[in-house]
C-alpha cells in the first residue's frame, strides 16, 4: 500500500499508481484494464484469469497476504471505491453488486482451491491513498491462511476501523447515503486530474501513539507509516520501483 510518485514519460505524459495520464493530466491507460481485456497477463500465480463476467474478471493477487488472495476487477475503469459513491446508487450500487457476487459465488465452492469459508472472508477496498493502483479492485481475502508478518494481517483489520481498509458493507452504505448522485463513470474517468486531493496526505496529520488490533501485536506510528509506504502486495518500497513505476 502507499503512494507512488508520479513519473514523467517521454511523449506519454506521467505514470502514477498503474496509470498512465496525458500531459493535460487526463488518464488514457490503466494496467488493472489491460489485464481485464486480456491485452497483458496479470503478473501473479497463476498468470492467468481465473473468472470473467461481462463486467468483471478474477485474477490472484501478486504476493498476496494471503495464500488465498483475489482481486475481482472491473473491465471499465473506476478509479476507487470513493468513485462509487459518487456514481451513486444507480450505477455505483449496481456495479458493486455485481463485483460482490461475483467474488462470493467464485469463492463459494466447496472443494475448490479457491474456496474461502465465509467467517475467514475479509471482502473490502483500500482506500486512498493506501491503494498501490487507481483502477477499482475488490480484495477476497482468506484470513485463516495470511502469510507471516503483522503487515498481512493489519492491511485487512477485522472488528476495528482504520484508515487504509473500507469493508464493502460500509461502501453500501456510503452509496445509500449518496442516492442524488447522478454521475456516470464515464465523466468521471474524462475529468479526472492527475493531482488529486490524495497528493495532499504527506501534510495531514499523522496518527500519534498505538492503535491496538484485536490478534495483532499493538501497531506503532513508525510502523503505520511503514505499512502506508508499501503496497497492496506486501513489497516495502525500493529506489528502483519508485523510479520505474514498477506495479
């Protein structure tokens, strides 16, 4: 998790987060949307699609927290749950619904390796600016097989709030608190800015003290720094993939 500078390409106009923004600063590529339409492979094991909708695919996530850790995706573009809400309840809940069930009904099956008992579920988004991609990714993840060290458990906290992790009930019900929103994605995806309000998070306030997690050892601010300056993949950040934009 964390933020990713944005990196200036010759004749492309900048990389940042996954995503490719034009000089103007409007976005014209996205690498989630790539893998979605099968112009590249995801980069994960397997390298491959494991489910597809007309809306949506699955792929695993790359060095995941967990052993069992998917990603369902939408094939358009959506920058982050917070663009749900402001498609509203309309196409927003719709979209959201539909990514939901997709993800229960692939993890649902018995006997599958796939399969996450509904109790182990962590179902949820990263918020910004701890998302390591701007195009929308909704994480099943199985809790009863996280992978050693306290980062794989604190990204995806289970009875307390934080920062970084938005349960997908709680974007349901932001949705339902939005219902006069009338915004497409569409005009979103063609006003979206290459500075966003998250590039103003290095001058917010920064959590004091220790945030205690029920079966997590106590959480210093030392360390929740550490936890937003890697990303969704669990890599603490290198000189070379800040440079590189490597995703």
């Amino acid at each position: 998790m964390g933020q990713t500078s944005a990196k200036q390409t010759a004749g492309k106009g900048y990389t940042y987060k996954g995503m490719i923004y034009s000089h103007s600063g409007v976005m014209t590529n996205s690498l989630f949307q790539d893998i979605a339409n099968k112009k590249i492979p995801p980069s994960s094991t397997p390298p491959y699609l494991l489910h597809e909708t007309s809306k949506c695919v699955i792929f695993a996530a790359k060095k995941g927290s967990s052993h069992t850790h998917l990603l369902v995706v939408p094939k358009q573009w959506v920058k982050s749950w917070k663009t749900l809400v402001e498609m509203g309840s309309g196409e927003g809940s719709s979209l959201l619904k539909h990514l939901e069930e997709t993800g229960r009904t692939f993890t649902s099956k018995e006997g599958s390796e796939y399969y996450i008992e509904r109790s182990n579920l962590a179902c949820g988004f990263h918020s910004p600016p701890f998302n390591s991609i701007d195009h929308l990714h909704l994480h099943f993840v199985d809790r009863s097989k996280f992978r050693e060290g306290w980062k794989n458990r604190a990204k995806f906290p289970e009875t307390v709030w934080t920062p970084w992790f938005k349960k997908i009930e709680d974007v349901f019900e932001d949705i339902s608190k939005n219902i006069t929103t009338t915004t497409t994605a569409a005009e979103l995806a063609s006003t979206t800015p290459l500075k966003t309000e998250d590039d103003d998070f290095a001058s917010r306030p920064k959590p004091q003290g220790r945030i205690i997690v029920p079966g997590v050892k106590p959480i210093t601010a030392a360390e929740i720094k550490a936890l937003s300056d890697a990303d969704t993949e669990g890599r603490p950040p290198t000189k070379e993939r800040l440079v590189n934009n490597k995703v």
